[in-house]
C-alpha cells in the first residue's frame, strides 16, 4: 500500500508532496483509497462534503466504529501526515481478519477531504462541514490563491458542491472515531515508546495580518521618503517569535504574498498569516494580542495601515475522558501485555503514554460531534509538514498492531 501510494502527488524537484483539494493528485489519491476497499470487499461511498468512506458491515445499523485520516498534504508536505493514518487503518482492518476477529459493529475507513486548508486557507474544510463548524455558505465563499472558487473547483473534479453541508444523521450513526496519525514533535522519542494516546488539541488559530504602504521605484526613493510595509512586517515577524517566548506559545509567519511583487518596486501591500498555538486559551489570546499591538505600533511609527482578520479559530479539544481510557484499558489487557502494552506492538513492555499535542485533527473536529481518540506514532525527528518527516517501519507496526487492538476491543464487544 506504501509503495502504491508514495508517488502520488510527490514533487519530483523538492521531494514533497503536493496533494492539494480538488486536483489531479487529490484524485489520484481518492481513486487508491477506493482500490484499496474495493479489494477488501468494502462498501465505498462519498458523502455530501466529498469526504470517502468504506464499510464493513451496514453504515444505517448505528454505533459504528470509525478509523482514518486524510490524504491530502500542506505544500511540500512529507509523506506520513494523513496517509498513515489510511494506510494503517487498511492494515489494521487486514490484521483483524488474520486474527479472525469477529466484529459485532460496522466497521469504517475514511479519507477525510481537505484536512491541511493548503488551497483554499482553512483547515479540516471536509469534518468541519460535516460536523456544521463550516456553513454551505461559507465554504462557497472560499477561495485559492488564483481566485477559484471552492464549488467551482469541486464541479471541475466531478463533484456537486450543492450538496455540501451538515451531516448530522451520518454522525448520529458513528460511536466511535479514533484517527492514528504520526507524532508532530519528538515527546515519544523522548520517552522511547512507540506509540502514544492522545489527551487533547491545543487551542489554534490563523490570523492575517494587512499591511498597506505606497508602491514607489526602489531605485529613485529616497529611504526617508518611503512608507514600505514590508519593514514593519518584517517587525512583526521578530514580535511573533518574541512574544512567543514569553507567553509559552508559538507563533509562526509561514505565508506572505507582496504587491506588487516586483524586483524593482516597494510593496504596496504585504499581506502575512500568522498561526497560533498555545496549550491554553489565556496564554493563546496573550501572544496573539501582543503580536498585534506590535504590529499596530510599528506600523504607526512607518505611517502604515494595518489590519488583522482572524480566519479560522479552534478552541482546546479535550478528547473523550471516557473513550480515551478505554482505550487505555483496552491495551492495557491484551494478551501478554501484563497490563502494559504487548511486546508484539514493539512497545518493549512499557505503559501507553497520554500526550497533548499543537497540531489539528479532523478527530478534533469531531470531538463536539460524537466520542473520538487518537493515537500518535513515534516521530524520530519530531520533523513534520516537511519531506524530512518519517516514522520507522517497526513503529508504524506497532502502530497498526496497536490500532487493530482497539477496534477489536471497540467493535467486538
């Protein structure tokens, strides 16, 4: 399944991947995750926000379980964000039925659509559809950087965008999501265990941020004479880190665009997206109120215009207690494992760690919607959203072997 899906959508000159919403290699990606049920004798269906699930067992009979990911990436993306989490789910599926499991739920896979926002600017666009976070309406005002709109993107791939919306009674039929994902940070290779469960989603957001100068010659302007706003964006950057580091938070400038985008020419316009995480709300709301008063202020100095618009926001997501530690009891008594986790995960006998993490998931998402879990494989680097990313081949195991213990402990019962 890896070597199938490994050169879908990989950038030959950077090495990454490119599998954006709505394009080719989003296609090519939804057409293997249908190979890929089809040759388990799955049910494979698209719901109305183009998100594809596969079925085992009837999708009307309630408390189903669920497992899955995403398949799309950020630019230049690494190949283990989302995709394990499909891939694994398959293989888990597969060792299930090694096992001769016998499932007493419906079982699902799903791919959820757009997870990264990479082009259209807002994250998890597929489950927050679904679970009503995101209105028809406002998905239909979504645009990419060349100004195509989400319905026309979605007709141009093959798929109506009239349809998009809440999915209330699919949910209502789902009594479990647990979504495996690799670690986005290196607190599992700091405690040397493989796989980890996840406790809760730090509170996130992205906010732009407009900076409006006076568009002049670089070669004739005298330095005095300028109002350039790429000097105070410049400014606000080296407050993000700053400001960060005080509060306990990060802070990232990771995209910018410049009008009018010339060599020769002072930027007219420089517009930046700040994203930001914090563990908590009060110190979320602390670093970002101060980004923004930096800017404000240097701005004022420059005799810039300056305006933030916050884009998208996601409270803290404390997942499940009770969910989470049936998870945890569930690992902690299967076979061999001594109430600990089996070596056969290639956990080396050691206790399942709980752990909190920055980064959003469509299982977040969901999280107000019905009961969901994660589970985290270990990230030798910590490096993610990078061709660098990568998990070793004996921790993505133990991290099926892992996810097979759990939907046999969630749907067998």
């Amino acid at each position: 399944m890896w070597r199938d899906l490994a050169p879908l959508g990989r950038d030959p000159g950077s090495g990454g991947y490119r599998r954006y919403a709505w394009t080719a290699a989003d296609a090519d990606c939804r057409a293997w995750f249908r190979a890929q049920a089809e040759d388990r004798g799955l049910t494979c269906e698209v719901d109305r926000n183009g998100n594809q699930w596969a079925w085992l067992g009837d999708p009307l009979a309630g408390d189903a379980v669920v497992t899955g990911s995403h398949l799309d990436s950020v630019p230049d993306g690494g190949a283990f964000d989302g995709p394990l989490g499909v891939v694994s789910s398959f293989a888990a599926l597969d060792e299930l039925r090694r096992r001769g499991a016998r499932l007493t739920k419906p079982l699902a896979i799903t791919n959820f659509g757009d997870e990264e926002g990479a082009r259209f600017g807002l994250a998890c666009v597929g489950s927050r559809l679904t679970a009503g976070r995101l209105t028809a309406a406002q998905a239909h005002e979504l645009r990419d950087g060349e100004g195509i709109p989400l319905p026309k993107a979605m007709e141009a791939a093959g798929y109506d965008p009239a349809t998009l919306g809440p999915d209330p009674e699919r949910l209502a039929r789902i009594g479990a999501f647990v979504e495996l994902h690799v670690e986005q940070g290196r607190a599992l290779d700091l405690s040397g265990d493989p796989v980890g469960i996840a406790s809760a989603i730090w509170p996130h957001g992205r906010w732009r941020f407009d900076f409006h100068g006076e568009a002049n010659h670089a070669g004739t302007t005298r330095l005095a004479d300028r109002r350039d706003p790429m000097l105070t964006y410049a400014e606000t950057v080296l407050a993000a880190r700053r400001e960060a580091e005080l509060a306990g938070a990060l802070a990232t400038f990771g995209k910018i665009s410049v009008e009018p985008n010339g060599v020769n020419a002072i930027p007219s316009l420089v517009r930046g997206w700040l994203d930001s995480r914090a563990a908590d709300q009060s110190a979320l709301d602390t670093v970002v109120a101060a980004i923004e008063a930096a800017a404000r202020e240097a701005a004022d100095r420059a005799g810039i215009d300056v305006r933030v618009v916050r884009e998208s926001f996601t409270p803290v997501v404390e997942f499940e207690h009770a969910l989470r530690d049936e998870l945890a009891r569930i690992l902690a008594h299967r076979p061999g494992s001594g109430g600990r986790v089996a070596d056969r995960a290639g956990s080396g006998g050691r206790e399942v760690p709980v752990l909190g993490t920055g980064a959003g998931h469509d299982a977040g998402i969901l999280s107000g919607s019905l009961p969901t879990a994660m589970l985290f494989v270990r990230n030798p680097t910590g490096v993610s959203h990078s061709p660098a990313e990568s998990a070793a081949e004996d921790d993505c195991v133990a991290g099926v072997l892992t996810l097979a213990d759990v939907l046999e402990g969630l749907a067998c019962a």
